[in-house]
C-alpha cells in the first residue's frame, strides 16, 4: 500500500503520543545524570517508532503479517541506538568526572591534572581554561605573598627608623625642659633636623602608597629632561660638597618626554641622592643624558664599591637598603629604603624601565622613557 498523506500524519500522530508519554515519564531519571538522559531520548525514539508501527496496523495501513518483521526491526535498532548512547554516556561521564577533579586541584590551589586519556574538544578547551586559570591564580598568589613579605619587613624597618629618631626627639626636649643643656641651640638645630627626617619619611610613605593603588599626579606636561637632569644635579650639589663626592652630569642631547615633571624629578633626584650617599669619600656620580629614538636613556653611575649579584634584584623592593653590601655615610645616613622602589614605580608609570647593573668601581642605574 502506498503512504498517504493521511497514514503519515496518523503514524506521525501515534507516535507523537508514544514519544510524548516516554518523555513525560522518564523526566525524574533526566534529572539524575547525563546517561539517564541518553536513556530516556533512546526510549523515547524507540517507543515513537513502535507506536507509530502499532498505529499503522491498527489504522491497517501496514498488514498484520508484516508487523512482527517490522517492530522486531525496529526494537532491534532501538537496541542498537542504546548500545551506542550508552558508550556516549560512559565517555561523557568521565570527561565530567575529569573536570570534576580539575576544579578540585583548582579549589585547593592546586594545578589541575592531567586528565590521561583524550578529552572531547569543549571540554579539553575548559580544562585547558582552567590549567591557564591556576597559573594565574598561582602567580597571584605568589604576588600576594612576596607583597605582604615586603610590607610586614617594611613595617619592621619603618618602625625602627621612626622609634630612633623619636626617642633622640624626646630626649632632647626632656633636657631642655630640665634646663640642663648648655648650648640649646645645638638642640634645637638637632630636633628640626630628625623632624625634617621624618617629614621626608612620612611621605615617602604617602608617596608609596600612591604608587602601589595605582593613582598617577593628575595633568601631564612636556618635559624637558636635558633641564630636569640639569636642575637635579644643581639642587643635590651642596649634598655631595658635603659628603666630598664631586657631582657632575652632560647631556649628548633634547629630549622631551610626556608625564609629570615632580615626579620625574622626585624619581631622578632619589636615585642620584642614593648614589651620593653610598658612593665613597673623594668619589665621583655622573649622571649622563642620551637619546636614542624612540627611547630617552638617563644613567646614573656611581663609586658605592658594587652590590653583591644576589642582591641586584632587590635593589628597587621595597624597604632594600642593603648597607653592608655598600659604603653609606655618616653624614646622610640610609632612608627606610624606600626611594628606589618608588622611583620604580614613577617610572613604570611613565611606560619606562629601570635598572642596575654593577660598573667598574660602582654601579649604573639606568632609566629608559619613551620620548614624546
């Protein structure tokens, strides 16, 4: 008998209903894991197939005869299609389980596993995501914690360097309010010179503090720097006649950045201060501007005596100061060491770089910024 188009829309009747009963009664096991799903779909089209065959008899548009052949068929590619969701099912289970354990290494801080077997495309490219997410998170990590190494250090060095000068502070305001000092002009010379010390101190802080939230000095400007290493090294001038280190600085040319000339300055100014503070008696700092397109390079070299291999990674951290690996002065003894870290960060915040190297008798820091 030929199909009609009234046997194909009751066949597709019968087993809409067959199907739609599956589906409906099977919807708690859908609900339990991904192979109960695959068990209802093969159920479904399997009984939709043979209610649409029951159908077909019952309607008699398929013989009697022939209905066995056709429903054993048919439970026969049912079986089939069960076989086949069924060894589905076992391979998404175990790429389910294997992101299960990838986001348990990940919970725990730990570096997924590897999964030692191949992975279906999606879900090798998540369990890749989440390999690339632990190596972050680790990296953070160890951000993190090399940070608060360096803060809780800091605090240690900072509250040192607070509690000596305020106990010299105390002292000496104690012997002039007992009246048993002889000269108290030396006193008093002596206290503005802890409390400018502690003012450069506290914001330095302030300064560090900027850096490290990320906040830039609002407004740029162009800025001259063949004029600002001119101004440094004219402003430093008496520090070094007084510690005898003869200061000298050239330039091989204009250079003319975009940022923040006081933060410039302040960064250009701590690293030849730190290299005239450590540099011996009778010794010499240069300081040298070259250009170079696109880059501006200003060197600061000194005579400190070097700094130990080891410890040139350390020179910019935070709170480095590093005294019996170079040759400070009495007269302007070592900050909380904090200058070189923030003219990293003046720096780095100008799209530049900085660094140290070990040159002849010293060492040379050199600054790299984009011209404008």
């Amino acid at each position: 008998m030929n199909p009609t188009l009234w046997s194909v829309l009751l066949g597709t009747l019968w087993a809409g209903i067959g199907g739609a009963a599956v589906w409906l009664v099977s919807y708690p096991l859908r609900r339990r894991s991904v192979t109960w799903t695959m068990v209802s779909i093969v159920l479904t089209g399997t009984v939709a197939s043979l209610a649409a065959l029951v159908g077909s008899v019952h309607e008699m548009f398929l013989a009697s005869s022939e209905a066995p052949m056709a429903i054993s068929l048919a439970v026969i590619a049912g079986l089939v299609t069960a076989v086949a969701a069924a060894a589905e099912a076992r391979r998404i289970g175990k790429d389910n389980q294997a992101l299960r354990e990838a986001i348990a290494d990940l919970g725990e801080g730990r570096a997924p596993r590897a999964a030692g077997r191949r992975l279906s495309n999606q879900v090798a490219q998540l369990s890749a995501e989440l390999e690339e997410t632990a190596a972050r998170l680790a990296a953070s990590s160890n951000r993190e914690r090399a940070l608060e190494s360096s803060r809780r250090e800091l605090v240690t060095w900072v509250s040192h360097d607070l509690r000596t000068p305020l106990a010299g502070l105390r002292a000496m305001s104690e012997a002039l309010e007992d009246g048993v000092v002889a000269s108290p002009e030396v006193y008093y010379k002596q206290i503005r010179t802890e409390v400018d010390r502690l003012s450069r101190m506290v914001e330095d802080l302030f300064e560090l503090s900027r850096i490290q939230s990320g906040r830039r000095a609002e407004g740029s400007e162009q800025i001259s720097l063949d004029d600002l290493v001119s101004d440094c090294v004219a402003a430093l001038e008496p520090l070094a006649r007084t510690q005898q280190v003869r200061l000298t600085g050239h330039s091989d040319g204009s250079a003319t950045v975009a940022g923040s000339g006081s933060e410039l300055n302040r960064a250009l100014t701590n690293l030849v201060a730190n290299a005239i503070r450590h540099t011996r008696a009778n010794g010499q700092v240069t300081v040298t501007l070259r250009v170079a397109a696109p880059i501006a390079m200003v060197d600061v070299l000194d005579e400190c005596g070097g700094i130990p291999p080891d410890e040139l990674e350390r020179v910019f951290e935070v709170g480095f100061r590093g005294e019996p690996a170079r040759t400070p002065h009495l007269v302007n003894p070592a900050g909380a060491g904090l200058g070189l870290a923030i003219t990293r960060g003046i720096v780095v915040a100008h799209g530049g770089t900085v660094t140290v190297e070990n040159d002849g008798p010293g060492c040379r820091f050199a600054v790299r910024l984009p011209l404008s």
